[in-house]
C-alpha cells in the first residue's frame, strides 16, 4: 500500500511505501547557508517524525547546493546534525535552486519504525 501525506497537484511532502518514507525536498530560510541548512534540516526532522521514522533510520540524502563554495559550511551543519554512526548514503552536488535565495535543498529517504 501506499500512502501520501501532504498531496497536492505537483506533489506529496511525503509518501510511505513498504517500510520507506520518501520526503520531498526540504528548503529553509535563513541568510547564509549554514542558516538555512539547519532551517531545512528542522523541517526534514518534522516530517521523519511526522512518517514514524527519524534521522537513525535515514538510508539515503540528497543536497543540492547553489554554489559548491558552500559545500564545507553546510557540512559544518550536516555533520552536527547527523548521529553519530547513523549516516546514510549520501551525494551532494551544485544545482540551480527554485528561486535565487535558495542555497540549499535537502531530499531525505528513511527507513519507517515497524
């Protein structure tokens, strides 16, 4: 089965399927990109908690970054963020974002409690 939370014509926030919660991309507000990364990372929080899961079940991040040059503040971020031996498989790369104040997006795939 599955199951999609927050739908609207483009997009769910979230969809369940088989033990896995999908999360959309999660942006945030903020300044730099240190701000806005803790910003989206909140968010991505809410909604793990939100799809019964939490960052130690993450299996999978994707981030886009605006400009790599911002790779090592965000990571700053991240690094603090993620628990300790419970990273997930992750890539990052550069991306044009939706609008120009974006620096960051963050997609989150994880595991959901059983």
């Amino acid at each position: 089965m599955i199951e999609r939370l927050h739908t609207a014509t483009r997009m769910s926030k979230i969809v369940k399927h088989n033990g896995t919660a999908y999360l959309c991309g999660q942006v945030g507000e903020g300044a730099d990109v240190a701000e806005q990364t803790r910003d989206c990372l909140s968010r991505v929080d809410a909604l793990l908690k939100e799809a019964g899961s939490s960052r130690e079940q993450m299996l999978q991040a994707v981030i886009w970054l605006a400009d790599m040059k911002d790779f090592a503040a965000m990571n700053e971020v991240w690094d603090a963020w993620v628990p300790e031996g419970h990273a997930p498989a992750r890539a990052c790369g550069e991306a044009k974002l939706a609008r120009p104040d974006l620096l960051v997006e963050v997609i989150v795939t994880a595991a959901i409690d059983g």
